[in-house]
C-alpha cells in the first residue's frame, strides 16, 4: 500500500497545478472538496500570514517562527511552507482577495474561518506587539469572513494582553448572562472546539494547538464566571 502524501506534500502538488501566470489565490478554486480543506486552512493561514507580514512593515524571526509553532513543520518540509509564504508575499492580488476566496469556500462564518482568524492572531503576537496595522487587517479579514464583531473582540480579548480581556468577551456573552446559559454556551463552545471536531471541520492535525489553545481560553473563562459568581 502507498504510503498517504504528507499535508505539505500535497501542498505541493496543488502549488504545481496552478497553471502558468495564475496568482496563489487561485489555488483555492481548486481545493473544495472536503478531503483538500485541510490543504486549504494551511495555505489560507500562511498566506494571509504573509499579507499581514507587510502590515506591520516587517516579517520577523517570531513571526517566522510562529508558523513553525503552528504547524510543526518537519525536517524537510519548510520549503514547501516558505513557498506559499513567498508568492503570497510577492502576489500582486490583496489580502481581501484571499479572504474573499477563503470565505467562499468554507461559507461565511463557519467555525473553521474563527480557526484561521485564530491562527493569524496567533502570529500577530508572534513577536509580543500588536500593532495597529495587524488591528486593521484582522478587523478587516473577520469583516470577510462573515464573523460578529462579538466574535473578533472575544479573539482579540484572548490573544492581545492589553485589549482589557474578560471571561464575557471570550464567551461572547452579555455580562450578566444567567449563570445556567453560560454554562450551555460554554459546553456547546467547548464542544466545538475539541481537537477532534476541529479537524473534521478541516483543521490538519499538525495545527491541532489551536483548537486546544482554544480549549484552554474557554475553561479559563468559564471558571472565572462561575467562580465571580459563587462568590460575588
């Protein structure tokens, strides 16, 4: 039996089936089908990674090194990732063409474009500044997506340390929600963010931290909610 093509190995190959003059964007005509959507989240995330790059003027080690941590790329493999970094870096098309793109083929705010934005805001704290730049960008790259602006304050609440966070923003809950529904929206949130429905939904294994990353965001919210409210 054939050994199964590695995630990046397929990247690869849906690199070289971009026909002559075609820009990286196109490559997600190409990757509807279900069993490509992981294929698809990698190159969406590295992408507009590469957009964002430019956003703050600068690509740097951290940023770089984020990737790494993201998708824990193996021995021989980085340059199949520095590739899609590099022609989305030097692709003429802008970022909200890719967004675009992306959003069409996932549908607009499904959970697995929350697990891109993730993955940006991730990088953007990569080198411990958030700057207006990246602000704008992810703002803007959520707007795309189809994602409530509940949603992309709850991310920026959990990733950016002095965006004042609370356990209501990453919720996405009304302070004040009645301690029994925070509970069901909790455990719905919880459920959807397992490892396991996460890459279902199209998240490659090799980028599973950030479903647990998530995971940890929640519990952490949730404890504080019931705890503030046992004890006022």
């Amino acid at each position: 039996m054939d050994k199964p093509l590695s995630l990046w190995s397929r990247i690869a190959q849906a690199l070289s089936a971009l026909g002559r003059g075609e820009g990286l964007s196109s490559v997600f005509d190409n990757l509807r089908e279900p069993p490509e959507r992981s294929v698809a989240f990698t190159i969406a995330v590295i992408a507009l990674g590469a957009k964002m790059a430019k956003a703050d003027g600068q690509v740097t080690r951290d940023e770089v090194a984020a990737f790494r941590r993201i998708f824990q790329i193996p021995a021989g493999e980085e340059v199949n990732a520095a590739r899609v970094f590099d022609m989305a870096r030097t692709d003429v098309a802008g970022f909200d063409a890719y967004a675009r793109k992306i959003a069409r083929m996932f549908g607009p705010g499904a959970d697995v474009l929350k697990d891109v934005l993730e993955g940006l805001f991730f990088i953007a704290m990569a080198d411990g500044d958030y700057h207006e730049g990246e602000d704008a960008f992810l703002h803007e790259v959520a707007r795309i997506f189809g994602l409530e602006e509940c949603c992309f304050r709850a991310m920026k609440a959990a990733f950016v340390p002095d965006s004042a966070p609370d356990p209501w923003s990453v919720l996405e809950v009304a302070p004040g929600t009645p301690i029994a529904e925070v509970r069901k929206i909790w455990s719905a949130k919880v459920r959807e963010a397992h490892p396991d429905r996460a890459i279902a939904r199209g998240l490659p294994p090799e980028a599973v931290q950030l479903a647990e990353q998530r995971l940890i965001a929640l519990n952490a919210a949730w404890e504080e909610i019931r705890d503030s409210t046992a004890h006022p």
